[in-house]
C-alpha cells in the first residue's frame, strides 16, 4: 500500500495524515473485495525496513494500527472477515502484540474473506524464521516444510500482487509465494486506490494467461479434454 507519504506531501500536510487516508482506503478495498467475491486479501502494512523511518512516523504507525484495530473489529466481523497477521511480535510492544492476538480471536470464525495484514514483516525474515524453525526441531528443509511454516501457510499464494504508487518493485513483500503471482503496477497513490481502480487491475489480471512453466499448446489441449465428471 505505497503512496501514502506522498498523497499528503502534495496536500501540504503531514506524512501521517496520508497514512490515516491510507486505513480509509483499506477500508473501501476490503469491502469491495469481499464484494467481489475474493477470498483472501493480503496487505503490506509495515515492513521489517519500516522500522528505519524517523521515529515520529513509526510511532504515529503504531498508534494508527492500534486505533484502526479497535475501530474496524466489529465492523469487520459483521462483515466476515477474518484477521490474521503476518509478520516478527517479538519486538512488537506488549501492548501490541496483545491487540493483535484479541483482532485475530475476535475475528477467527469469520469465513467470508481473510485480511491477513502483514505487520513488521519481510519476505527474507520469513523465509529465514521458517528455515531455523525447521532445523531447530531436526526437520529436514522442502519445499513443503518450509512453505508450511511460514506465515503465509494458512492460505494459497497470491493469484495477483498490486503495488500502488508506480514504484516496480517487491520491496521484500512474500518472496516465496509469489512465485508465480501475476504482478501489476499502479500508478495511482494508495489513499487514491478506489473501486474503479481496483476493478481495473481484475480486469487486467482476467486477461493474461498463466502457465506455471507450460505451454499455451498444453493449456488449451487441457480446457477441451471433456470434463470426466460430466461427460
Ligand atoms: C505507505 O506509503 C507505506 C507504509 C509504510 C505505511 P509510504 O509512506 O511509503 O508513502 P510514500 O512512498 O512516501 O509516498
Ligand atoms: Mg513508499
């Protein structure tokens, strides 16, 4: 969800009043995907880097989280939408750690749509957590063993990734389950994000052909073989 600091810099106002129009966009984008049927949302809300911003701006993140969060359960859990977040808690504060945990046992029967947040999280941290977990515990390193424990294991990797803000980067956002996740770039800053242009980067993803290493030849010989279960 990139753009934030600079939506506000161009209004003349502080980072951080880009970054409260920030949670109001991710309010209009989680309900118009659960409107469209998603099933799961991931969004990248503070990164392992982020930690690296003047002090005033993370503290004012962690605050804005904090709020957001006691502001959005009940709406979200009307909504169905199940909360998860991904990411390192040890260096989290007390206080934080324990108002994710109350979002994620509020929110845990919630089947409509999954918001999994990614919150002090890297792709390499989580692809590194998952590898000395395994080999703490003696546990040989595959690709399944490592998949399933990380912290995305609760959840099919992502169909699309939207990078907001014209910047052309992963910036160390879910390394290993993007795979072979369908990228697309906006131009537009994330405050800016609205249901037209979310419907646009659908649209777009609905228009390209994934093959996971195969052919075109084989996908199409694959769509006319006759269904088994209805011929
Ligand atoms: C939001 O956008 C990302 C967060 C870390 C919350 P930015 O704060 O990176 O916005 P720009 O890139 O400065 O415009
Ligand atoms: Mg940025």
């Amino acid at each position: 969800m990139d753009g934030n600091g600079r939506w506000a810099t161009r209004r003349f106002l502080p980072r951080l009043a880009g970054h409260r129009q920030g949670v109001e966009s991710l309010r209009r984008c989680v309900r118009a995907c659960a409107a469209r049927g998603v099933g799961v949302l991931t969004v990248f809300a503070f990164s392992s880097e982020n930690w690296n911003r003047p002090q005033d701006e993370v503290s004012g993140l962690m605050e804005l989280m904090g709020k957001a969060l006691v502001r959005e359960v009940p709406q979200l859990t009307k909504d169905g939408v199940r909360l998860c977040f991904v990411g390192e808690r040890a260096s989290l504060s007390a206080g934080m750690r324990g108002a994710l945990e109350q979002a994620e046992a509020a929110t845990a029967a919630n089947s409509r749509m999954t918001l999994n947040v990614c919150f002090n999280y890297g792709g390499r941290w989580d692809i590194a957590q998952a590898a000395a977990g395994l080999a703490a515990r003696g546990e040989p390193i595959t690709e399944s063993s490592l998949h399933a424990a990380m912290g995305m294991a609760h959840v099919p990797d992502p169909d699309l990734l939207i990078r907001t803000g014209g910047e052309k980067r992963i910036s160390n956002f879910l390394l290993w389950q993007a795979a072979y996740t369908e990228l697309y770039f906006s131009e537009r800053l994330w405050p800016e994000f609205d249901e037209a242009a979310l419907d646009e980067a659908i649209a777009d993803y609905a228009a390209r052909e994934r093959r996971f290493g195969r052919t075109s030849e084989q996908l199409r010989q694959e769509q006319e073989q006759p269904d088994p279960l209805r011929a």
